[in-house]
C-alpha cells in the first residue's frame, strides 16, 4: 500500500492539475476547474485502486482503506456523472443574466436526459422485482451493475478502435512524407473553418452592434444590451489582432430585440462564436508550426553533410552563446535521427501490447485456460508489492487510453472539443462526464483478465456486482461473450473489412469515419501555399494566422491534390505565383481606391444638390474641373491594376485547364452586411472580381470578371 499512498495518489493530483492547466481556457471559471479536477482525479483513483486491489485479494492483506476509497471514488463520480455535471453543463451553456434564469435553463434543458435515465432505473427496478427471488446479492451491487451495463458494452467497442488505431497511427505517423500530406490537408481544412468561424464571430457582433443602436435608452432591454456591450468590447480588447470582416445578417438576426430570452439567445451566440473562433486559430496553429518544423526537419537531413549536423531552423530565432552549437547538434540529433527510430520503437510495444489484451480477451470464456500475459505475470512476480501494482496498472493505463482516444475522437467530430488553452467550460464537463462514466467498466474489464487464485474476487468485483445478474435474459455466459465480441471486432477493424463495405455500396460513405488515411493520398496545394505564406509571414515578424482569413477565403473554392514526384511541382509554382500576384496590392492602394470612391459620392451629392438649387456658379464649376483632372490619371492607374489583376487570373485558368485540375468544390459567399472601415480589405476585393456588375463599373471596366 505504501506505493499507493505515497506515490499514486500525488502523481494523478499532479497529472490532474498539469491537464487542467493545458487545456482548460482562461474564461473557465474556478468552479468548473475544481468540479473537473474532482471527477478526473476520483475517475483516475479508480484506475490506481484496481493494482492495489488486485495485491491485497492475492495475499489476503485486506484493509479498511481499500474499501473506503472504493466507496468514496465510485459514489462521487456517480453523483458527478449523473446529476452535478450535467446541471453544471447546461447552467454554463445557458446565456441567461442571473443565476436563478441560468439554472432554469440548466434543469429545464436536462429534462429530457434525466427523464431518460428514470426510465433506466425504472426498468432495473422492474427487473430486480422480478428476479428478486432468486436474488443472493445486494442492491447497491445490482445498481452499480445495471449503472455500468452500457458503459460495458460501449466501452468493449471503443477499447478495440483504439487497440487498432494508436499503434497503426503511430506507425504511419514517422514516416515525413506521410505526415507532410497529412499535414497540408489538415492545414487547408482548418484554414477553411478557421475563415468560418471568423465570419460567424464577425456576423455575432453586427448582430450585436445593430440591435444596440436599435435600442434605446429607455428600453427596458437596454441593461441586458449594456451587458452584451461590456462583454463584446472586453472580448475585443483581450484580443486586439481581431479584425471583424465578412459579417452578415441572417433571416431571423433582426429579432433579438424583442424579449429578454432572445437577448440572452445573442450573448449566447457571441460566446459560442468567440469560442469557436480562439479553438480553430489554436488549432490552425499548432498545425501550421507542426508542418514548418516537419519541413525544417527534413531540410536538416537532406543537407546534414553541409551544415555538419547542426539543425537550424527557419522560423526560430539561431542559438548564440558557447553552446548554441552544441545544442543545435543535439537538436539534430533528436529531430532527425532518435526521435524516429523511438517512436517506431513505441509503436512496436504498443502493437504488442494490443495483441496481448486481444488474445487475454478472446481467452476469457474457456475457464481452465488461462493464456493472458498479464495475469501469468502477475501470478508470478511472487509477494513484490511493487512489481504486481506496476505489472497491473500498465496495461490498465494502456487500456484507458485506448478507449478515451477512441471516446475524445468521436466526440470532437459531433460533441466538444478538445483544445490546448482553448477548451470551454461545457467541453471540459462533458468530456469530464465521459471519463467518470468509463472509468469503472474499464477496470472491471480488465479485472476479468486477471486469474486470481482459489477464485478470490476483489472488493471491487464485490461490490460493483456482476453483469450476468445485472442482466439476467442475456444469460449467466454473457459477461465472458460480450469480450470476444469485441476481439472479433478489432479484427475487422484491422483488415479494414468496414471501409471496404462502405466502398463496396458506394451510397453508404456517408457512415465512412475521417480518419488521416483519407488525407494521405497526396498533398494538398492550397495547404502548401498556405505553409509557404505562413513561413514568409514569419520570416518577416508576423504571428501564425495574422494574415490567413484573406488567404483562405480564396482557397475555400479550390482543393487540388499533388502527388510528390510528379510534374506538378510546377503546378504549385505556377499557382502560387498566380496567388502572390493576387495579394500583391498594398494597403495604400487600398486606401487610394477608398478615397477615391468617397470623392466621387461626395462629387455627385453636391453636384445633385447644386442642380436642385438651379444656382451653379462659375466657381462651382471650376472645383469640378480641377477635380476631374485629378480623379482622371488615378482612374487609368486604377484600369491597369484591374487589367493585370484579370490576366492573372486568366492566366491561372489556363493552367487549371491544361493541367487537368478542376476546383473539388464552389463556394458561394454572400456578405449582405459587412462592418464600416476606413479602408477596403482583400476580401472586399476579391468579392468586388467576383460580382464585376455591382462594383466594377465604378472603376471603368468593361470587361466581364471570370472566376
């Protein structure tokens, strides 16, 4: 127990306190962190109570502080799972001014949740009624059972995903060239949804902005408004490289004035979209760096001969200092050469590991048979208290692990996210619930692959109950079936006998999971262009993503992939030749063409106004004449930059044709409301190419804009 006291207990307190802080946002507030840090660290106490359960029931050292911890850890995520978190969820997801209103939304939104679990209980009530007469356990062990069915079942399915996928993705993962293509669709994607989420950010505070000129202030909606005001300009000011652009109205945006449950539907929106916004720059981020340092990566090795094994990078600062060398050849060292050959090394153990469960899975219904890995080892280190907890809670680590990839992958396609320092308060209680509730059948799961001799049952097994009486019509055999359900499934996820059927009924790719496979067919060219701007952004001071919504609003109508080794490197060079061409203009061109259309309104307002007037002067029409001599060389310098613009274009086009790449896909953009600036951006200008009718007949082209 001395391992268990002295060294479990502080390592997951620490663990706990290290993930909270790595990707919990700066906006979660206290009681959230403390509510998640309580269930991860009762959820991981179950998983490091189970190797000293395991040592106490082999050699018969039973102790009163087992059995409490039990009782304590399982009880408190229970309750944390089923009632507190949930509640606490939607009390944090509710838009609402008070914490009265806020709960009310919480138990009403919960309603349907907690109605279904009753139904649960309802009907294992029902069932213990029934076969209460030949009932020889107690009830708390019957509940906790019947609590843990699902999670049983659900758990077998994501354990066996994981097994298949961690070790196979690692693997695939070191080679460069596979991760580089990985890599640039990923970047391209995240760019996509990046420039999404910055349009529904930038259309939350239109929204916002208009209806706080719509109300007055004597409104009685007006202190809801001020709320929102605060809140939206202390948003701004925590970030002031935000640029909004690209806003628009909806159908229905024009209706948050009414009452003050649609004022709190708008604070809830500019939230969500803040959110939103902060997770997919994050993750571009990191993505982005992930691709440039993979790329000085293999820079350094083609030409380790002449940097003489020293790694230098393109987008750090160089090390100075005696040992600046020295540290850029150990740096080489790791990238190039360790790192590698290790990470081949773990993906090999992690293999091995994965067919060791499978077949201690697959073992389990023959009762004389014994041929799991772990329980032999366990049997065999004899009364070394250290060696059993540590040959027990390896593999039951490894078993977490691969069910929470499996559990975090497939809620962060439709749930929650999971992001560094940009993790919400809902994501991390719900993704705190999903641990809490896996937690114990995964360590149930794994106690049933340990033999224990004469028969022995730890206090677990007592006191969680079994699922055969649980679920007594699936029969008493179901609680060693339902593992080799889950072998047999592993399997076919390892031939990849589902994708193949999918593909087979060619209308069923709508069920294909994503996974990297798909993206690894060739590189992405809008993502390479991307890394290309993101490295010259860099070289020059900028931050990643300071300049990409531009960039990536263009690139949302165009995905051609690029297979390395092939002429189409000169594809890429043309295209991103054509797409520097394209970004060229400066911002005082910009502002020139700005200030030139504001002349000309103005121009026209005063000469409509003269005319009603019937009083034009000779002055008057002196200012007009000097005023169309200076307009008139500005307008032919303005001819020239739309004509060069549109031969690029062009140009571009052609290439496409003779190359044979055609656009995967057309975006339509529609901006019906954009925020008044001082000068026109790049996004205006590539919406004003692609609606020539409506803007550029102002500039004097006559020519039709294609796209």
């Amino acid at each position: 127990m001395l391992f268990f006291y002295l060294i479990s207990l502080p390592l997951t307190m620490g663990m706990v306190i290290l993930t909270l802080k790595y990707f919990s946002s700066p906006d979660v507030p206290n009681y959230v962190l403390f509510t998640v840090g309580y269930t991860w660290f009762c959820s991981f106490s179950i998983i490091i109570l189970v190797p000293a359960d395991i040592w106490t029931t082999i050699f018969g050292n039973y102790s009163g502080g087992i059995s409490f911890f039990w009782s304590l850890t399982y009880w408190s995520t229970f309750l944390l799972t089923w009632v507190v978190v949930p509640t606490i969820q939607g009390y944090e997801d509710a838009g609402d001014y008070t914490v009265v209103e806020r709960l009310k939304t919480s138990l009403h939104e919960n309603l349907v949740y907690y109605l279904c679990v009753g139904s649960i209980g309802l009907v294992g009530l029902i069932l213990f009624i029934i076969f209460s007469k030949n009932w020889s356990g107690d009830i708390l062990g019957f509940a906790m059972a019947c609590s843990n069915t699902f999670g049983l079942v659900t758990g077998a399915f994501l354990l066996g995903f994981g097994l298949s996928e961690i070790p196979k993705g690692i693997w695939k993962n070191v080679d460069w060239t596979f991760r580089h293509k990985v890599l640039s669709h990923k970047v391209a994607k995240m760019a996509v949804k990046l420039d999404d989420a910055h349009q529904e950010f930038s259309s939350a505070i239109v929204v916002a902005q208009v209806t706080s000129n719509q109300i007055t202030n004597h409104d009685p909606l007006r202190p809801y408004m001020n709320i929102i005001d605060n809140m939206l300009y202390q948003m701004l000011k925590e970030d002031p490289s935000f640029k909004p652009q690209g806003g628009r109205f909806g159908e229905n945006d024009m209706d948050y004035n009414t009452d003050k449950k649609s004022m709190a539907m708008l604070r809830r929106r500019l939230r969500i979209a803040r959110e939103e916004y902060c997770r997919y720059r994050s993750e571009y981020s990191s993505f982005v760096l992930e691709a440039l340092e993979l790329e000085d990566t293999v820079r350094n090795y083609e030409r380790r001969n002449i940097t003489g094994w020293k790694f230098v990078s393109s987008i750090k600062p160089e090390r100075t200092g005696k040992l600046g060398p020295s540290f850029d050849m150990m740096e080489f060292i790791w990238r190039c050469v360790v790192r590698k050959q290790l990470e081949k090394l773990l993906a090999i153990i992690l293999g091995c590991i994965s067919a060791a469960i499978l077949l201690a899975e697959a073992t389990i219904l023959p009762a004389g048979v014994d041929l799991s890995l772990f329980s032999i080892l366990i049997n065999s280190v004899g009364k070394q208290e250290m060696l059993v907890q540590v040959a027990a809670f390896v593999p039951l680590l490894y078993m977490c692990i691969c069910t929470y990839f499996s559990l975090f992958k497939i809620g962060m396609l439709m749930f929650y996210s999971l992001t560094p320092r940009q993790t919400s308060s809902v994501s991390l209680l719900m993704i705190c619930s999903m641990v809490a509730r896996y937690a114990p059948p995964i360590s149930y799961n794994f106690l049933n692959l340990i033999r224990i001799p004469d028969n022995g049952k730890t206090i677990f097994e007592k006191r969680m109950g079994n699922i055969d009486d649980a679920v007594p019509f699936f029969g008493k055999g179901f609680n060693k079936i339902y593992p080799l359900i889950m072998v047999i499934y592993t399997l076919l996820h390892v031939t990849n006998f589902f994708d193949r059927v999918i593909d087979y009924f060619g209308n069923w790719r709508i069920f294909k999971f994503q996974d990297q496979d798909d993206d690894a067919d060739g590189f992405d060219s809008s993502g390479l262009i991307i890394l290309q701007k993101e490295r010259a952004w860099l070289e020059r001071g900028h931050r990643v993503g300071e300049h990409i919504i531009p960039l990536a609003r263009n690139f949302s109508s165009m995905n051609v992939d690029i297979e390395p080794g092939s002429n189409n490197t000169q594809m890429t060079s043309a295209v991103i030749g054509t797409m520097s061409q394209q970004f060229k203009p400066l911002n005082e061109e910009v502002q020139h063409v700005t200030s030139r259309e504001t002349i000309i309104k103005n121009h026209s307002s005063t000469r409509e106004h003269q005319k009603k007037q019937a009083s034009n002067t000779t002055s008057t029409l002196e200012e007009s004449t000097s005023f169309k001599s200076v307009i008139r060389p500005t307008s032919e310098k303005l001819s020239l930059k739309w004509e060069s613009m549109m031969s690029s274009l062009v140009n571009f086009k052609s290439i496409l044709e003779v190359k044979n790449y055609l656009p995967l896909r057309q975006t339509e953009e529609n901006t019906l409301s954009s925020i008044a600036s001082s000068s026109e951006s790049l996004d205006d200008i590539f919406q004003r190419l692609k609606r020539p009718t409506l803007d550029l007949r102002d500039y004097g082209a006559d020519n039709d804009c294609m796209f």
